[in-house]
C-alpha cells in the first residue's frame, strides 16, 4: 500500500512539472486545493492507465519497440497521457493535453521527473 501511495505521489509531482512547463497541458480547480485534489484524481488515472492499458501495449508493439530501438516508447507514453486526458475529460476532472507532440514532451518531462522522484522517495518495502 506504501509503495502504490509513494508512485501516486511521484506522479502526480511528475504531472505537476509537466503541467507547469506546458501551457498545453491544463489543470483546471477553483483553489489550491481543489487544484491538489485534481492533480491526485487524475495521478490515479494516468497509473490505472499505466498498469492496464500500456502492458498490453507494450505487447502488441514488440516488433515497433524491436525496430525503432526502444524510441517508440515516447510515442506510447505520449499516447498514455492522452488517454489519461481523454479517461479525465469523461470523468469531469479539469484535466486537458492539447495535441500529440504536446503530449510527447509531456509524457518526457513526466517519464524524467518520476523517475528523479521515485529515486528520491521511499519505496515503502
């Protein structure tokens, strides 16, 4: 349970970043808090996202990730977080990622800051 609290954390720091780099990517909220309890609602939604919907993927992919390198996983990420925007924009959670190259340098910006923070924060073992 420590070690899901502690990812969620990291991602919402993660979309947090992102956020405030791009003016593309949106985070609506009358308040701070209401901002805060946002970005944790939509930190949830990018990894149920994560864990459901990128393994399989992944999988369906081999041979893309096999010929480009690896590089394809930008493309993946990117698409991630536009599902996240899209899962937010259904659930009507003030949550926007405005175009695919938006996202791509979200999803970079997203990929480095969490992993900073996930070498940074416990990991609750």
């Amino acid at each position: 349970m420590m070690n899901f609290l502690v990812k969620t954390l990291a991602n919402a720091g993660a979309l947090a970043v992102a956020i405030w780099l791009l003016d593309k990517i949106t985070l609506t909220g009358d308040g701070t808090g209401a901002k805060t309890l946002t970005l944790v609602v939509v930190a949830l939604i990018f990894g149920v996202v994560n864990i459901v919907v990128k393994p399989v993927v992944k999988i369906l992919t081999i041979p893309l990730f096999i010929l480009t390198l690896g590089l394809i996983t930008l493309v993946v990420n990117a698409l991630m977080l536009l599902l996240t925007s899209w899962v937010a924009d259904k659930l009507d959670v003030g949550f926007h990622v405005e175009g695919f190259w938006t996202a791509v340098l979200g999803a970079l910006i997203i990929s480095v800051v969490s992993w900073a923070l996930n070498v940074v924060l416990p990991d609750g073992d």
